[in-house]
C-alpha cells in the first residue's frame, strides 16, 4: 500500500462555488489499493464568504482518513454492488422475501439508483428517492423498498465499502393512506363456507376458521404436525406457490390450540388421506403443497358465489377466527396467544376492524342507558311515537 500522508486537503474556487478536494485509498476490484482524488462542493461563495470556512467543512473528511484506525474503502455503485447483494446474501433467504426484493431491485432501486455511488447516497438523495416512489407507489412500498435498500447498505458497509446509512425515521415519509377496512366472514358465512366446500378445501377452510393459521400454514402441514392427544397442531412451515419455506416470524412458530370439532374433522379426513413420502397433509394433482392463489381461485370463490357472499381471500377465515375469539370473551392475551403475534399490541392494532356481537349488545346496553326520553304531549299524557 502508498505512505499514507498527513492531508490538508486543499479549497479551490470554481465558478460560484467553493470545493474540498483531498486524495482517498481506494480498493480495486482485483484487490489492489490505489490512491485516487476526491472532490466535492462545500457550499456557494454567497454562503460560505471565505475559504477558510469552507475548509473547516472540509476537516471533518480529512480527520477521519488522517486518524490512525482509517483504513482503505471500497467504492462502487449502488447497481453493481446490488448484484453481489442479490447473488451472495439476497439468495439466502426464503423464496417469498426473495420474489420480492427482486421486484423492488428490478422496478426502484436499479432504475433510479444504479448509476448513483455508495457513498453519494446522501440523505438527501434518499429523501429525493422516496419523493419520487410516493408519487406513484404507497406508503408501504417505500417502506419495503428502503427496507431491501437499507439492507444492502448495511451489508455494504460490513464489507468495507464506503456507503451512507438508510435512517427511515429522519426521512419524511407520504402520509399514511386511508386503508379500505379489511373482508372477514362472520362465523355464520364461515360456516356456511366450511359445510359446502368439497375436500381438501373442506378440511382446509375449517382449520383456517378455526385455529387462524395462514394459508401458507395451512398448505404446509403434514400430518406430524398434529398432536390429538395434546390437541394442538404444531406450525413448523410455510407452502409458497408449492415450495416450502419458513414461517413468517419467530412467534409463529408457536403452536395453536386444537378445537374439539376440529379434531373430529381432522380425524375424519386422515380416514380417506392418501399418504406422501413427506406427509403432507394436502397436495394437488402435481404432488405438490397447494399455492394460496390456487386455494382461492378454485376451492374458496365458487363457494362464496353460490351462498352469495361477497368475494375474499384466506385471510379472512384468520380475521374471522380473532373476531370470534374476541366475541366470546377471550382477554387479549389468549388472543395473541393463538394468532402468533409477538406483542398483543399488533393483535389489536391489525384486527381493530373487528365489532363482534358482544361489542354490539355493550354499545347497545349502554345506548338504552342514555336513551333521552321521549317527551310526552300535555294534554293526551302519552308519547310521541
């Protein structure tokens, strides 16, 4: 490596603005260390007056490649270095998180960011970033997509490439949108449902309605995973467009209780189950776990047509089971228990939509008690209808 060199650095003048220029060791792809020149603008003569403020902007760059723990950077751009990301790191994760953070890579960050280096991702270019997402994507896009971009910046700087952090809280985000409320059956259309679907789907949609698992939950069991004698069903995986992967969340890998009716269901349907060498406990006519996209198209809408209820996916029968469980008396931390959410706060929060009947006969009782009275007419001594 060159003799590092104490720096000043220099402040040249050009045009209306002032520039910190200094020189930088850099690591070449091959490996090797090359000292190249840096430069960038320190501000406008208007603001600045004099170059000896504009060098005290520029000591703070100097400091930290004049201290003594400074070591050489890597310097690439932000499309370059997301092809290592999405070849060596994204390619570990589960299919799903996969799909998607190539979808934000390919549709956002590639296309506004690729040219832009790492070390240029300034907050303020984030903020020009997220500016121009929110004009045509919601609120939870931007999200997700920093969320892959703040992912890649932090695996970034683990290698040694000079990069600028993703702060989410210290950029202005697009406000929250006004969410149209979420579809869930009530108990008597889920057990409509249930009562006229043909199996699988039969068995399928009552383990949904009545343990709140996933779709994905559903479509990954196997037979292992049910314990009568304990009357639980142990959630140990996920079916993703056929392929296995991983649960959402640590928390849901907890297990759910085991209704009574469902055991009885369930034992039913082993009675005509056909086993497979992994036992799964439903697969389709490829010997393959059942996609959620499948499940809805062709085994929950042709139901929901012929009772005549209005069109919605799985989640639904999960929605339904919390608002049953609310509706008959169970305090909020027997409900996150079952729907596997890590606090009771989330619980609440994603299931807020819900008003179960019980919540009904409340507002109702105490709607009596402050029923005005009606006034009565003089003369007649009774009351206005």
């Amino acid at each position: 490596m060159a003799r590092r060199r104490h720096q000043t650095g220099r402040v040249t003048v050009r045009g209306k603005k002032f520039f910190g220029r200094w020189r930088e060791d850099v690591i070449q792809a091959d490996g090797t260390i090359k000292r190249v020149e840096r430069a960038m603008v320190l501000g406008t003569i208007a603001e600045l007056k004099t170059k000896r403020i504009a060098q005290r902007l520029l000591d703070p760059i100097l400091a930290k490649i004049n201290s003594f723990d400074y070591r050489p950077s890597k310097f690439t751009s932000v499309g370059k270095f997301a092809d290592l990301w999405e070849a060596q790191v994204l390619t570990h994760q589960k299919p799903s998180s996969v799909k998607a953070a190539q979808s934000h890579l390919r549709t956002h960050i590639r296309k506004h960011l690729g040219k832009v280096l790492l070390h240029e991702l300034t907050p303020q270019l984030q903020q020009n970033f997220v500016t121009l997402l929110s004009q045509s994507v919601s609120r939870k896009t931007v999200l997700n997509v920093l969320g892959v971009l703040s992912s890649m910046m932090r695996t970034a700087k683990s290698w040694g490439y000079c990069t600028q952090a993703i702060t989410t809280r210290e950029l202005a985000m697009p406000a929250d949108e006004i969410r149209k409320q979420t579809r869930f059956f009530n108990g008597d259309e889920a057990r409509k449902i249930i009562m006229l679907a043909a199996e699988p789907y039969r068995t399928m949609f009552a383990i949904a309605g009545m343990t709140g698992l996933r779709v994905g939950e559903v479509a990954g069991l196997q037979k292992a995973d049910l314990d009568f004698d304990r009357r639980v069903i142990e959630v140990r995986r996920s079916a993703w467009y056929g392929r296995v992967q991983t649960v959402k969340s640590k928390a849901s890998r907890a297990p759910v209780a085991m209704a009574e009716a469902l055991a009885t269901m369930l034992k039913e349907y082993l009675t005509t189950w056909q086993p497979n060498p992994e036992g799964f406990l439903f697969l389709n006519r490829n010997g393959r776990p059942y996609a959620a996209n499948k499940v809805v198209e062709y085994g929950l809408w042709p139901v929901l047509d012929k009772l005549k209820i209005e069109r919605a996916g799985m989640h639904a029968f999960r929605h339904c089971h919390a608002s049953l469980l609310m509706d008959v008396g169970a305090n909020p931390t027997v409900t996150k228990e079952q729907m596997r959410h890590s606090d009771a706060r989330i619980t609440l929060e994603a299931y807020a939509h819900i008003i179960g009947d019980s919540q009904r006969d409340a507002v109702d009782k105490v709607g009596e008690i402050l029923r005005p009275l009606a006034p009565k007419l003089e003369k007649s001594g009774e009351y206005i209808q």
